[in-house]
C-alpha cells in the first residue's frame, strides 16, 4: 500500500511541474521573445508536440511593441533534440506587423534550415505589402529563397526568386506587376510591368530588365499637351545608393519614327534631372507634341519645318536646359528669306545655342561651314560660313535699287557679331560669269571684293559689254564713293 501511494505521489509531482511548466510557458517564450526582438512581446499560448520525428514548440496570438509593432497567429519551431540540437524550420503565419523605425527594428539572428512566411502583412511608415508567400532555405553558406508579395497601391504583385549571401549580397529575379508611376514625377502617371534580375551588393541596388507601360501620360512642362500611351515598353537599367538613384530606359517606343533613350535622376524618389535621347524622327512631329518656344524661351516653331531631327542629348536639371540635336533636310524661315534642306549640329548651353558644321540652301545658292553662337535672349550672336550665291538670289539679300543679275555666282566667306551699334559683318569673295543689267545696260562682271555693314571694297571689279571692259579698283558705300577706273 505504501509503494502504491509513493508511486501515486511520484505521478503527481510530475504532473503538477508539468502543469505548472505548461502555465508557465507563455510567459517564459514572451520573455525569449522581448530579449530577442529588443520590444515587449506576450505569448497567449505555447503547444508543445513532436512531428515527423522533431520537437515542435507553436506559439499562438503573439503580440509586439516596440520598433516592430503588431500580431502574429502563429509561430511554428521545429527543432531537432535527440541529436545534435538545431532549429530545422521556423513557420510565421497570419501576422500585422508595422515597423515604425528601420534602423532600429530587429529580427531574432537565428540559425535556420528553413523559413516559411504565409498570410501576412508587412508596414513601414505609409507602405504597405502582403505577404501571399515566402520560403527561404538554407544552401551553401548563404539561403535561396522565393516568394510572392502584394502591394498596397504602390504596386501589384512582387513575385522573387534568388540568394541571399549576406546582408549586402542579395541577387534576385524579380518580377513586378502594376508598379505606380506617379511617385517618379509629377508629370508622369500610369503603371508599368518590370521583369528582370536585381542585385543588392555594397550598399547598391541594380535592375537590369525590361519595362512595359500600361496607360501612361506624361505631362512635363516643356508638352503641349500630355502625351497618352495604350502601352509603352524599353529596356530598363536602375542604380540606387545613399538615397539617390539613376534611372534610364533605352529602346523606349515614345514616337512610332524612333526608339528614345530616357534616363532619370534624382534623391529620396524625387526626379532632378532628365535626359532624352533619340534616332532621327520627323521634326513636324516634335513640333506637334513639344512647345519648342517655351523649352528655349524663343520663338522658334514658326521659323522651322519639315526634314529631320536626331536628339544627341537633351537635358533639363532644374529649368535649365543643355543638349546636342541634329537637324537634317529642314527648312528654315527668317523675314523674307527661306533656307531649304538645311542640316545643322545644335548645341544649348545654359540659354546659348552653339551652331557647328552646319549647310543649307537659299533658292539656288549655298551656305556651308556655317558656325556661330546665339543667345535665347537674342542679346548674342556671332556666326561665320562659307558661301556660293547664285547672283540672281541677290536682291533677296541686299536692296540692288536698279542693279539686277541674270546669272553667275559669288563665292566667299563671310563672318559677323551683334556688338551695341548693331550687326557687324565682313565678307570676302570673288565673282564669277557675272551677268547685271542696270537702267537697261548689260554687262558682264567678274572679280574680287569685300564687303562690310558700310561698304563694298573692289579688288578689282572687271565689268565687260562686247569688246569693251572697265577694270574698277576702290571702295563705295553711300555717302563715298572712290574707284579708280581703267578702261579699254
């Protein structure tokens, strides 16, 4: 009887430690929990059980405060005892957990084979995702993970697929749905699609990927009116360090003519500079999407047409505008004059336009070599070229009175600037098969001058009707006129 009631009283000593362990346990883990995670933690409840041949320990309706702040349903440990100890597998299920700060917030720097993530939602300050689900499994020295993510208005969903190799190695392809536009500028609206891979890597994000578009408008100042696309796609590039980022996008289809290249730069996901780029495209269509007069501050659409344009560089940081453009076949209206075919090498400049390289048309004439700067305000302009004038488009150049040319040509070179009296030119070229008529008399010209703002300087002029021929040597203008004449 007495080996009986000891035997009894063994029983229930032991069921009373583990009754009272059992009671004790959700206290004990909340007190793991709060050293773990820096916060207040409290465990509601704590089942203990085997599975599959491993120590199971769950933890439900967990609670934080704290840098990390919310609930958590479930927490499932699976634990090896019986031979080495380790935490096989770590099971986080149905939780809300806001990070209030980054920096601070901490998770527990456990050894794990496994973990898995389901049912959840992650915040920090005003965004937000869900976690539909998420694997991560040890391999090598470093984990391979995937999993899916759901945005909160940012964007759709985030599927990813990579390797974590330690806090500042992390590579991933990624996958993105839906992403939101309207946090890169404030002139640009819409959702694209990014398929790529990315890499986290000294403290520097990359993407290398492709980007489609769904329903974009851009709407910059320098437009006429925002620019709507069903869909826009291009290759993506993307740096992020220390708060600034590089974004560019090549390959991009915003004219049906020609591919762009766009890239975008800026701090803490404000853009303070662009730069555009393209192929040649159709200048008529650059006028009816672009307001040109407002972008260089000058009226400019009306004085250019058809031909070509190709966007070397366009940049705009922070109103001010710099770039490289070519222009090819263009014609080019001024007063009464119109240049046809007209290519030319632009370059703008804090409010100047350097020309370079440039040749053109006027009626049968040419124009070559031609370079010079001019300022948006009109306040600068300088400006050589090379010249070959059929004689009969004189008279739209300069007022002949009665002087009239019925062919030849002067050829030459001429260069000139804006100074405060005025325009000052000089020019100097040679006369060739001259044919002039003046008050009914023909007569053929031939020779050499220069020519200024004031007066025209032969050296000689060499005049001939039939047999007769008048060498002119001297200067005239109109209050002077000295020649030396030689005639026979």
């Amino acid at each position: 009887m007495r080996r009986i009631l000891s035997i009894l009283v063994i029983l229930l000593a032991f069921a009373a430690v583990f009754f009272f362990a059992k009671a004790s346990l959700p206290h004990l883990f909340s007190l793991l929990l709060s050293s773990l995670l820096k916060g207040q933690v409290k465990v509601e409840a704590v089942h203990l059980g085997l599975k599959d041949g491993l120590f199971r320990v769950s933890l439900e309706r967990v609670r934080t405060k704290g840098e990390m702040e919310g609930t958590i349903g479930g927490i499932d440990v699976l634990l090896t005892v019986f031979t080495k100890p380790a935490v096989r597998g770590i099971g986080i299920k149905d939780f809300d957990i806001r990070i209030t700060d980054l920096k601070k917030a901490r998770s527990p720097a456990l050894p794990f084979e496994c973990l898995e993530l389901t049912r959840g939602r992650l915040q920090y300050k005003d965004y937000g995702v869900t976690v539909r689900e998420f694997t991560a499994r040890k391999s090598g020295d470093g984990l391979v993970f995937e999993g899916v993510l759901q945005g909160e208005g940012l964007f759709g969903t985030l599927s990813l697929k990579g390797r974590y190799g330690g806090k500042e190695d992390v590579s991933t392809a990624i996958r993105l749905s839906s992403l939101s536009l309207r946090g890169l500028h404030k002139g640009v609206q819409g959702f694209c699609d990014v398929d790529g891979i990315a890499r986290y890597k000294g403290k520097r994000l990359s993407l290398e990927g492709t980007v489609k578009g769904d329903q974009v408008a851009l709407g910059f100042s320098f437009l006429k009116r925002p620019l709507h696309y069903r869909t826009l796609h291009g290759l993506l590039h993307l740096e992020v360090s220390k708060g600034e980022f590089d974004l560019s996008i090549s390959s991009l289809n915003l004219s049906a003519s020609s591919p762009f290249f766009l890239q975008l730069k800026g701090k803490d996901y404000r853009a303070l500079f662009l730069r555009l780029s393209s192929e040649p495209f159709p200048l008529e269509e650059l006028k009816q999407k672009v307001d040109l007069d407002r972008l260089l501050k000058r009226d400019i659409s009306s004085h250019v047409s058809g031909g070509r344009i190709r966007i070397e560089s366009l940049e705009i940081k922070e109103g001010d505008l710099r770039g490289k453009i070519r222009l090819k076949g263009v014609t080019f209206t001024y007063k009464n004059l119109t240049f046809k075919d007209v290519k030319a090498e632009l370059e703008f400049d804090r409010g100047m336009v350097r020309v370079q390289d440039s040749e053109g048309n006027l009626g049968a004439s040419q124009f070559e070599k031609v370079s010079g700067k001019l300022s948006l305000d009109g306040r600068v302009m300088e400006f050589n070229a090379h010249y070959r004038i059929d004689l009969r488009d004189v008279p739209s150049l300069l007022d002949t009175k009665d002087l009239r040319f019925a062919g030849g040509f002067t050829s030459g070179y001429v260069e000139g600037k804006r100074t405060e009296e005025g325009l000052k030119f000089s020019a100097k070229g040679t006369i060739e098969r001259g044919e002039a008529s003046w008050r009914k008399l023909d007569f053929g010209a031939r020779g050499t001058y220069t020519l200024t703002e004031r007066e025209i300087a032969f050296d000689p002029l060499v005049l001939t009707r039939g047999s007769f021929q008048l060498t002119l040597k001297g200067c005239w203008r109109k209050d002077l006129m000295r020649l030396l004449i030689r005639g026979g």
